[in-house]
C-alpha cells in the first residue's frame, strides 16, 4: 500500500505487544480530521484485515465520493491488528493441520464502491465470491481464540491491568485526538449492528441500507448492549457517564474502555458487528409470548454447558500447562471462576420485565429477536470453552488425554449441530462482511463530519 502509494500512506509503528510483535499504523491522507480504526481487537474476529485495508485504499487513492474518504478532509489511521499475539495463537490453531483444518480459506478482498455511501441506491462490488464449501460452527470454534476480559486491549483498562496494546492505543488516541474511532468487531452468529458512544442520527439510513443490499439482517437486539439507548434498528448508544442505567453485566465500568477514551476530545466512537454467520431470528421484533420459560431455559443451558466442561478441565488440571505460562488454560479457568453463572444471572431483570407485562402492546414483552440474541450467548460460552479444551487435549501426551477428548468432542460436536439447527445459520462471504463494514465505517465518520459541520 505503501509503495503504491508514495507520500500518501504512510506506515509506523505505534508500540509493541507484550510477545514483542509489531503494532502496526496505517496512514492515508493529509486532512486536518483525524479518523481512527481499530482492526483485530478480538482475534476470532477476522474480517476487520480486509475492512482495515478497504478503508485505507479508499484513502488512499483520493476516493471522493464521500466527504469522509477525500484525502485533503480526513486522514485515515488504520491500527492493523491491535492483538498479533492473540493473533497468533488463532492462526496456528488455524494451520494444526487435518484435525483442525483451515479455519478459514484465503480470499481476495474487493474494496467496495460505496456509491452514495448516505444514500439510498448504492450497492456492494463485491468481485466473484468463490464457490467454496462454508465453513462449519464447528471448524470456527476449534480454532477460535479470545483471551480472558484482562487480556483484551480495549476492556483491559476496566480490569486495571494495562497492557502494552492497550497504552499503544490510547496514546495514538491522545496524539490524533480523532473526530472518530472505528472498532471493527464480528460476531459469530447473528446480524449486523452498531454501538456507539454518542448518537449519530443520520447513520441509521446508509447502514440499514447497506445490509438489506447484501442481505445481512439487523440485529434488534443484542446482549452487548442489553440496556442501552435503541434511538434507530440495531443502533445502540451507550447511556452517559452519570446515567443510572443498567448496564450488561460485566461493563458497568465500560466508561474506562478505550471505546470511551476519544470523548475528551469530543470524539464517537462506533463499534461495527457484521456476522459470521446469519441468523434472520435476530431481526423478528414480534413479541415472543414465551419469554419467560425460554430465558429460563437459556439460564439452564449456559450454565449446564459451562458444568459440563469444567468437569472435563476439572479432571486435566494435574496435566495441562498452569494458566501462569498458558492463555487458553486461563481462558478456561477464567470462564470456569463464574462467568457462566453471571451471564445467566444477568438475564433475570428481563425474565422479571417480561412477567410483568400484562397487555399485548406493553413496551416490557421481549421479541423473539431479543431472546435469539440471547439464544446465542448461551450456545456460545460452552463452546468457546470446549474448543480451548479440546486444543489443549490435542496437544497433551498425558496418557487420560484422549479419553477426555473423545467425551469433550461428543458433546462438543452435538452442541454446534443444535445451534446451527436452532438459529438456522447461513455463512455470510468474507466479501459481504467487509463491504457492509467498510461502507459503515464511511458512512459514521461522514455523519461524525457532518456533526462538526463538515462534509
């Protein structure tokens, strides 16, 4: 891109991870407007390296077909890949061979043309999508990685354990002083859709658009921002500072993430989830009228799953690399210490809302999109686990290890099979997922331009 692109990208880099691998900032631009994005801040969350250099081509090459992506307006600053270490461990997961396969095949990635990027009448220029058996839920989850909350560089300031990628990051933060801060996530199963620090009202038109035109659903509701502000479909602000709103559980300091941190320069900050996989489950706003019992049942299935595979770990402890010296044993123990019982917990509050409403029209009814959200939270805590585990099994000489892995891998394997039949998954292309999170990520930082009177 560099080469390509001579005095117009430019590449540093920012710091160091704590393996000592590169942090790597891609520029593109010369424009007074600081824009930051943030790829790769969750390891199993892949398309965001072909979003990252989408964005930046676009910069690059002088696209003007919106405010946000002409060079002498807004300078792009691309963090590539904000956790190479976790990274790491995902691709060699990845490349373990015939056991594990490839977890994902190469594809070349088209930049989209964004069209009337705040419009209607746009479409995606995806390329040819190459004919290529899916991959499975079961495939993802045996080599997906993504460390304990402490480990994570945007929510480690919450745990107050700064690590080197998160201090990288916030002093690129307090450098830039960005108008905007991308952070470009995916999520296993489900829809598309945005949180945001503060609310940009005319971004609800270009992302509503940009999914129904690649056929993403939105998600109309999400654990992620269980109790936010839903000012527009699947768009979710997070309540102010001083609000006595509930949180999810788990964020109740999320004013201390690196989400937050652009705000004391009047910077947003827009969270972009596209899917993995579709679950059209997740856009059905129809009141469920079983909400009640099904949340029950979802209580019951997150924390069974989670006792099933603490068992297993329960019965390897004497064998498997000490957590001191492993993440993925740390993961596990991490998740083993409670955080099923307190994702489970945290659901109750709804249960209590959709008991107490009492007529048809009563706002407190939980759709079914709510509660398929939901649906997914609860098949995917035991996996992630199970997954860990069965890596860590492959990998051990200890005489009990296959036995364990044969009885993990049974349970493992009737668990990916349920979920794919409950929420009726369908791969979305890598090509969809990174133009409908390119496109997203223009159309915020216009709307963010917009708000400062620009563009």
């Amino acid at each position: 891109m560099v080469s390509r692109f001579p005095g117009t990208a430019r590449l540093r880099r920012i710091g160091t991870s704590r393996e000592g691998r590169p942090l790597l900032m891609l520029s593109a631009g010369h424009g007074p407007h600081k824009a930051l994005v943030v790829a790769g801040p969750h390891p199993d969350e892949r398309a965001a390296g072909g979003t990252a250099l989408a964005l930046a081509e676009l910069a690059a090459r002088g696209d003007r077909q919106s405010p946000a992506t002409d060079p002498t307006l807004v300078t792009w600053n691309i963090i590539l890949c904000l956790d190479p270490d976790g990274a790491a461990l995902a691709e060699a997961a990845d490349d373990a061979g015939p056991v594990l396969g490839r977890g994902f095949d190469p594809v070349s990635v088209s930049v989209p043309d964004l069209g009337n990027a705040a419009g209607p009448g746009f479409g995606p220029d995806l390329g040819p999508i190459p004919a290529k058996r899916p991959l499975s839920l079961a495939r993802y989850y045996r080599t997906a990685y993504r460390p304990m909350a402490a480990e994570q560089p945007e929510w480690a300031p919450v745990a107050d354990r700064p690590i080197p990628e998160t201090l990288a990051l916030l002093r690129v933060i307090d450098e830039l002083r960005p108008f905007i801060q991308c952070s470009l996530h995916s999520t296993d199963v489900g829809g598309s859709w945005i949180q945001l620090t503060r609310d940009l009202p005319d971004l609800a038109v270009p992302f509503s658009e940009s999914a129904e035109a690649i056929g993403i659903p939105l998600q109309q509701g999400t654990y992620d921002a269980l109790y936010w502000e839903n000012p527009s479909p699947a768009i979710y602000v997070l309540p102010p500072p001083d609000s006595a709103a509930r949180l999810a559980a788990g964020s109740e300091d999320i004013a201390r993430s690196t989400w937050c941190a652009p705000r004391h320069y009047g910077g947003v900050t827009a969270i972009i989830e596209v899917p993995i996989w579709a679950a059209p489950m997740v856009a059905d706003t129809t009141p469920e009228p079983e909400a009640v019992r099904l949340l029950s049942n979802l209580a019951d299935l997150v924390r069974d799953g989670g006792r099933q595979v603490t068992e297993v770990l329960s019965k390897t402890r004497g064998f498997l690399p000490p957590p001191e010296t492993d993440p993925l044993r740390r993961v596990l123990e991490w998740m083993a210490a409670g955080l099923y019982d307190l994702v489970a917990a945290s659901w109750q509050p709804l249960a209590q809302q959709a008991a107490a409403a009492n007529t048809p029209e009563d706002p407190r009814h939980l759709t079914t999109a709510q509660v398929a959200a939901l649906d997914i939270v609860a098949r995917r805590q035991p996996l992630r686990a199970a997954g860990l585990l069965l890596r860590l099994l492959e990998a051990s000489a200890n005489a009990a290890a296959p036995a364990l892995h044969d009885e993990l891998s049974d349970l493992f394997t009737t668990w990916c099979t349920d979920f794919e039949t409950a929420l009726h998954t369908r791969p979305v292309p890598v090509q969809a997922q990174v133009a409908h999170q390119t496109r997203t990520a223009v159309a915020a930082a216009e709307c963010a331009l917009r708000a400062l009177g620009q563009g």
